[in-house]
C-alpha cells in the first residue's frame, strides 16, 4: 500500500542541496580510506562496542562543516552528545549517521551508506542515501518524491536539485513485468529469532516468498525502489540509522511502523534509540 503525504511543507532546496553535496564530499573521503591498501582504520570501540573508524570521523566532520551552513543543528552518531534538555528545543533538526554499515566497511564488502535527514516536529520529511562504493545517490523530501541518481561522485558548480530530478530515477521503479514473489528484505548482522519467525508467517501469508539480505541502509533503499516489500527490525537501531531511509521510503507512499502498531517511528526522542519496527 503506498500513502501519500499531499499537505507537508516543502524544504528549501537549496538547503538539501548542501545536504547531498555533504554526503557525496562524504563518501569521497570515506572512499580514500576505503581503497587505500596500506590504510589504517584505526579502528575504535564504542560505548555500545560497535566499531568507530577513521572514515566515521573524516566522514562526520565534512557533513558538519557543510550542514553548519544551514539553520537547523546537527543531531550525529559521530557528534557530541547533547543533552535531552537541549534537544527537546529543536523542532527541526538533521539527523546524520556519516558512516551506516561501519561493520561492513571493515569486511570491505561495499554494503555501507552516508545517511543525512531533516527532521521537523520529530517526523523525518527530506532525506539523503549515498553509496560511495556504487556511486549511487538518493534523495526525497516528502512534497516532491524520491530519486535515484546513479553515477555521480560530485556536483557540478551550478547543479541543483531540480537539475539532479532531470537525471534521476523517480522511486519506485516501474516494473514492467511486475513481480509475483513476495520480498523481504532483513538485515546482513542482525538475523534474529523474531525476524525468523516473522519471515515463517510471511510465508503463510504468500505463495512465494524471497528474503534477501543487506547492510547498512541498504534495506530500506530496496523498500524504496519497490525491489522489496517489507523489512522487519527486531533488533536494535538507532535513529541516525533510519531517518534518512525512513524519509525517502515516505516520499514514496510507504511508512515505517513500530512493530505490532500503526504509529510510525519518532524522531529526537529523549531516548534515540529506536523500537522494533517494519518497513512497509
């Protein structure tokens, strides 16, 4: 079922023009770390003891040296942490993972992301995915709809975001054999128990069923460009993780739910991370 969001405000685009240009300068400095042979990663652990690269850390001071430029702060999984009592303030915010997939990085397996939101009134209505190793671009915002650009690396001096619709792939793609099998798509990490059992009932539900796995923001790239159906997340995330996903999958007439309800996901919660959720 896809929903369609007919009376949201339209962010300025200029201003996601400098959030795709902060996710592609991002993901070229993550690229020099990413194919250098003799790199160190320099590879740190968290507090959560997920790991913490040089890439996060060149890739976060791009996107804020960018995003500073703008009139919204800057909530990062790299950044400072900033109190509750100070967050509640912003209505409207970014929300930026600069490296989703860190785990994947360092198994060198592509499957890794930059992710940028704009977050207003705690819903996510303009979002940016890019895959540095693919070169693969994607941006929404909830008034105009979702695009894939392919190919792209830079942005050219007078670019903009209505120049980069032109060459883009709207989202969803239009399929012309449409599909028979029912896809799901379930994170390459984090294959638990409940997501087992939720991918059983679903092959209850429909003839056939294909899962398919990925890193990162990956899956919910998949839910956007109609390649699959669903994707249920019993297992922990936080909400730099989804927010830009979670924006580009809106802008396409799909939502993400917390599991077992219809209430979307909420973002700059005084808890940031995130409940189980689906994708759908």
């Amino acid at each position: 079922m896809l929903l369609f969001y007919s009376n949201l405000e339209s962010m300025d685009k200029n201003i996601l023009l400098t959030a795709i240009r902060a996710s592609l300068e991002a993901g070229a400095e993550i690229m020099n770390v990413y194919t250098d042979p003799n790199a160190d990663f320099e590879i740190e652990k968290k507090a959560d003891n997920s790991p913490l690269t040089i890439a996060d850390r060149k890739s976060h001071k791009v996107i804020a040296a960018h995003l500073a430029s703008t009139p919204y702060p800057v909530l990062s999984e790299e950044g400072k942490k900033i109190p509750v009592e100070e967050r509640q303030s912003w209505n409207e915010l970014w929300i930026v993972d600069p490296l989703d997939g860190t785990k994947e990085f360092i198994k060198r397996n592509g499957e890794f992301t930059v992710n940028i939101a704009y977050v207003k009134n705690g819903r996510p209505e303009a979002g940016v995915i890019y895959i540095p190793v693919k070169e693969e671009l994607y941006f929404a915002d909830c008034q105009y709809g979702a695009y894939k650009v392919e190919h792209i690396t830079r942005l050219t001096a007078n670019e903009t975001v209505d120049s980069l619709i032109g060459k883009a792939h709207r989202l969803p793609y239009q399929e012309e054999t449409p599909r028979n099998n029912f896809v799901v798509v379930a994170s390459r990490s984090h294959l638990t128990p409940e997501t087992e059992a939720y991918i059983e009932k679903m092959k209850q539900e429909h003839q056939t069923v294909e899962t398919v796995s990925k890193g990162s923001s990956l899956k919910l790239c998949l839910i956007a460009e109609g390649k699959a159906d669903v994707y249920p997340r019993f297992a922990p995330t936080m909400e730099w993780d989804t927010a830009a996903g979670h924006a580009i999958i809106r802008a396409m007439g799909k939502e993400v739910y917390q599991a077992g309800t219809q209430e979307p996901l909420q973002y700059n919660k005084e808890d940031l991370l995130n409940p189980w959720f689906i994708a759908e």
